[in-house]
C-alpha cells in the first residue's frame, strides 16, 4: 500500500529526473564534437520519444 508520504518522495525523485534531463540535454554541445552533433542531437531525441511512450 503507497503512503502518502511515499508518494509525495516519488513525486519529488521525478520531478528532480525531469530537471536533470533538461540539464543533459542542453550541454550536448560541450559532450560531442562539432561534426557529430546533429547525430547527437537526433539519437537524445529518439531516446526522450521512447521513454515518453
């Protein structure tokens, strides 16, 4: 059985991924060279998309 207190720590711990991963996601550019990074760009998409579904 979920407590309420449970849920609310679950809500948070999402909530904390959420930031991170737009965190991730904008420092692409500083992780991948130049030449690579539409590709970069292109496979961070597909793996948001998936998660998502």
């Amino acid at each position: 059985m979920v407590t309420a207190i449970l849920l609310l720590g679950l809500c948070f711990v999402v909530g904390g991924v959420a930031l991170l991963d737009r965190t991730w996601q904008s420092s692409i550019s500083e992780q991948v060279p130049s030449g690579a990074l539409p590709a970069a760009v292109a496979l961070n998409g597909i793996s948001t998309t998936s998660c998502a579904t």
